[in-house]
C-alpha cells in the first residue's frame, strides 16, 4: 500500500518581476491551486506582487494556509501580501531566507531571477552536505533554467560536482509531475539531524567538505 503523504508546508521560490510573460503568472497560480488541493500548505517570501503573489492568492483560494516570511524594507515599498493568515517581517534577507527554510518541509522552485537563484542554490548546497534532507524540486516548463541544468552538469563532468551532489534535486516540466516528486521525497523516512550524525560520524575527508561548502 502506498504511504500516504502527511500535510506539508511547501516554500516556493520564484519570480517576484512583474515585467515577465503572463504565461509564467498562469504556472504559479496552477502551482498554488494543486499545493492546496493536495491539501499542502504554502511558505514563501511574503510578496503580493507577480508569481509570489499569484502562488499565494491560489493556495488561500484553495482554502490553505499561507505563510509568508519579508523583508521590513519591503513592507515599506508596499509589496507586503497582507492577506497571508500569517505575515512574518524579518530584519533582513538573511533572516527572511532562515525563517523560511526552518518553516519548510520541501522547497519548489519556479522560474525566477538571481533571489531565485539564490535561495534554490543555497538550499541545494545545503541538502549535498546533509544540512538537511528535505526534497528539493525545480518546475521549469518553459526552459528558464536549462542554462543552470546544462553548467551543473558541465561542472559535474568537470569533477567540479559529484554525481549525487547534481541529482539532489529533481527537475520537472508539469505541475503535477513537481508536486509527485515533492511527495515522493516527503514520503522518505526522516533522518536523524545532521549534528547528531556528526556526533559519531564525522570524518577527516566529510570535515573538509563542510569547511570548504563544496558539493
């Protein structure tokens, strides 16, 4: 029998331009109505304005959760969504960026610009050297990141990138395809905390990857 899938807290990533194709407005808000009608609810970075805010309005619309995690200096620019059932304002990126991932149960990245870029590594990296193993998947229907796909995998050819460093994350071409992955890692047994394997297991060689962050 299949296990099934507890209720999940889902961060998304994306684009938050509202100079980009209505075609990527249409993908977050079917991102946002499949995450509630799998009964899913939502963490993002607070913003009401393009796919962050189309995400979020269809997750609520679905009769979910969200929660969203911004920036003080943004609230002032008004770009607050100040319909989220729960608004957190952080002092800054830094810390905006840790409430989220320590609010998240899985991460979803949908097309998007350097912030975007930025919080899909850093979670990326983060998930190769066992910060943490929560599923990670990149929804990219269009190709936006075929660009990023194509370095990795240089990289990994290289021998800048290990094998399983570059698969920690699954790319997927259709929302439901992205919400079957998402679900698929979340149905994973849970692992211990990486300090408490560090406790015992951490090697000389495992010590220099932590130090130098290098997947």
């Amino acid at each position: 029998m299949r296990k099934a899938v507890r209720v999940a807290r889902i961060c998304v990533f994306c684009s938050s331009s509202e100079r980009i194709d209505p075609a990527h407005l249409a993908l977050a808000r079917a991102t946002g109505a499949e995450i509630a009608r799998r009964g899913h609810d939502l963490v993002s970075g607070g913003g009401r304005v393009s796919m962050m805010g189309e995400v979020a309005q269809a997750v609520r619309a679905g009769g979910r959760h969200t929660l969203g995690v911004i920036p003080r200096a943004l609230v002032g620019l008004e770009v607050a969504d100040t319909d989220a059932d729960e608004l957190v304002v952080a002092a800054d990126m830094r810390e905006r960026k840790g409430r989220m991932d320590d609010a998240a149960d899985a991460f979803l990245a949908l097309p998007g610009g350097l912030g975007t870029l930025e919080e899909l590594l850093e979670i990326w990296v983060a998930r190769t050297l066992g910060l943490h193993a929560k599923p990670l998947v990149v929804l990219d229907p269009s190709g936006v990141f075929a660009a990023l796909r194509d370095l990795v995998g240089a990289l990994q050819r290289g021998g800048f990138v290990r094998a399983s460093s570059a698969a920690a994350v699954t790319w997927a071409t259709a929302v439901p395809e992205a919400l079957d992955a998402l679900e698929a890692g979340l149905r994973l047994p849970v692992r211990p905390h990486p300090a408490e394997r560090l406790t015992e297991q951490l090697t000389e060689e495992l010590a220099e990857e932590l130090l130098e962050a290098d997947p």
